[in-house]
C-alpha cells in the first residue's frame, strides 16, 4: 500500500501455538490469549529495539477480539513503554477509523480460517466502542491465505454485505483483502476497511509521514483525530 515509501522489519510472535497453524486452523481463545501474554510479546519486542523504527504496529486481530478492546489498549501500552516508541494495534485502529468515517453500522467480514466463536468475538469487540455490528461471518473462500484473490474478495462481500450497513471492515491481518478496497467501495458506496489498511493508516499519522496513500480507500484522506489516552 505504501511501496517504496516506508521500511519495515516483521518478528511474527508465534507461527504456532500447541501445534496448530493460527493461519488456516485459529486456536480457542484461550490458545490465541496465551499469545498476548508473557514473555512472547516481550521476546518480539526486544527482538526489534535495536532496530531505528519510528513506530511499531501490533498486527494481529484474533487476540483483540479475544481480550477486548480495553486489554488491547493496555498491551500496546506496555509495549510503547518497553519500547519507548508509539504502538499502534490492528483492531483499536479500526475502532478509530470507524469513528473518524462516521460509520455506525458496521458490516464484519472475517477470513475464512476465523470460526463462530471468533466471529461472536469480534462483534462484542466492536459493540464495546457503540459500534451496531449488523453481521459477522467467515468469507468463504480458500482457507489457505496465498490462494485468496482480491476478486475473490470483492465477488463474496458484494453478495453478503446487509443493506443496512453502513461501513464494512474486512478483518485478519493475514487476509489479502486490501486490493478490493477501492472497487468495494465505488461498488457499494459506503467505506470499506481492512486490516492493514487501517493499522498502516494509524502507523503512518503517529510517524508524522508526509505522503499520503493513494488506491486502497477513502480513510487514506482522513486524519485520525487526537486520542483520548496516548499509548
């Protein structure tokens, strides 16, 4: 989305927890929670401090559906202290970009690999914030990630997203939905949000970047307002 304008360095925290593969198979909750806990965070973190980032996003929307908005605050907090830089996360992004697009009612789309209970998850995570979750379903689509095409993407949501949505957010940070943004949103005339559309979006307004985005959705041409608890 933003190539050649920006450098990045990636440490996953877990490629699997117990022996199965987050990706295609998502653990319980309890699994996905131990991910957010010591010392895994704390190992990914150091692993990165010697490196000159400006900012550092948290990229993982399961463990937020799983330990709530206000846990979620508080990880990427404690990881700004460690740190000493800003922290964004995927999912408080998407809270503020909600806000900041006016949406009230919002339409989830979930990858394929992400079950009920995820999906149950995910719409307590966003009615938390005053948001009217009008659907939360799983794509169904391949659940391998590297078979998933941003026409595949676009083809599902046009037919399931509801009438009375007013917003749509695309979620799973390893879900390659974003090049379906811009045709999503000139199709249904509402404004569409992925996962990493929204944490690149929050990255880039708490680096002070000087460019904008352009190809991937309206929210490129807004500015995230002040926040009420700085992480």
């Amino acid at each position: 989305m933003a190539l050649g304008r920006i450098t990045t360095r990636v440490r996953r925290v877990a490629a699997d927890v117990a022996g199965v593969c987050v990706r295609t198979n998502p653990p319980a909750p309890t699994e996905v929670r131990r991910l957010t806990e010591p010392p895994l965070l704390e190992v990914a973190a150091d692993s990165l401090a010697a490196w000159p980032a400006d900012v550092v996003g948290y990229a993982s929307t399961s463990s937020a559906y799983v330990i709530g908005f206000d846990d979620e605050e508080v990880l990427i907090a404690k990881l700004s202290r460690q740190m000493g830089i800003p922290v964004a996360s995927t999912c408080a992004s998407a809270v503020l970009a909600l806000q900041t697009l006016e949406v009230e009612r919002v339409a989830l789309v979930a990858p394929p690999w992400f079950d009920g209970q995820l999906n149950k998850l995910g719409a307590t995570y966003f009615r938390s914030q005053g948001l009217r979750v009008v659907s939360s379903e799983s794509a169904e689509l391949p659940r391998d990630p590297r078979r998933i095409e941003p026409s595949a993407v676009y083809e599902w949501t046009l037919r399931h997203v509801p009438d009375d949505a007013d917003g749509v957010f695309i979620g799973g940070n390893g879900f390659r939905a974003a090049g379906a943004i811009e045709a999503l949103e000139a199709r249904l005339e509402r404004s569409v949000l992925t996962s990493n559309q929204v944490l690149l979006w929050s990255l880039l307004s708490q680096a002070g970047a000087g460019f904008q985005v352009r190809g991937y959705g309206r929210l490129f041409t807004r500015t995230p307002p002040p926040r009420d608890r700085v992480n």
